[in-house]
C-alpha cells in the first residue's frame, strides 16, 4: 500500500508539472485500488484482533497499522486531489513556473 500511494503522489506531481493529463487520469482511476486496499487491511486487522484476542504489544502492533492505513490512504487522496487539479488547469498557461516540483519527487524515493 505504502508503494501505490509513493507512487500515486510521485506520478500525481508529475502530472501537474508537466500538465499531462493522460497520467492525472491514470492516477484518478488508481484511488480505488488504495481505497480498497485500505479497506482489506483493516478488515484483516478487526478478524485478528476479534479471533486471536492480542495482547500489548502485538495489540500495539495491530493498531499501528490501522493508523498507518489510514494516514496513506489519505495521501492517495491527496495524490487523486492533485490529478484533478491537474485536469482542471490542463489547458491554461500557468501563473508561475512549477520550479519546486521536479525535485521533491526524487526526494521522496530516497526516503
């Protein structure tokens, strides 16, 4: 899930940098994966935590990962918000050149 949504936010940018609408779509019809994705996680962390009773520290364990699906799926819709702006502005000139946005991608694959 962690790596749809890198690369949702990651072909997002791209897509307005370069007004490409063709990759904003792309990345529009890709949000239902992570919604979905999201949605098999935690029901696969609710059948745990309901049949196997955790303890501590794998209860810690199951509930890290339900606020971890959570704040990525909330970057894939961030990555979807992107894509329809992209759209949006597709054929207009922009105001200001996108000079920060080339580089912020790069960056993200290093982390």
């Amino acid at each position: 899930m962690g790596n749809t949504v890198s690369i949702s936010i990651e072909e997002a940018v791209q897509s307005l940098a370069r007004q490409d609408t063709e990759l904003a779509r792309k990345v529009i019809d890709g949000d239902d994966i992570v919604d979905k994705m999201e949605v098999d996680i935690e029901d696969k962390c609710m059948v745990l935590i309901a049949r196997q009773q955790p303890m501590a520290r794998d209860l810690r364990v199951l509930g890290t990962g339900l606020k971890i699906t959570t704040d990525l799926e909330r970057i894939g819709d961030h990555a979807y918000d992107i894509a329809n702006i992209t759209l949006r502005l597709a054929n207009q000139p922009l105001i200001k050149p996108l000079v920060d946005f080339p580089v912020w991608p790069v960056l993200l694959k290093k982390c």
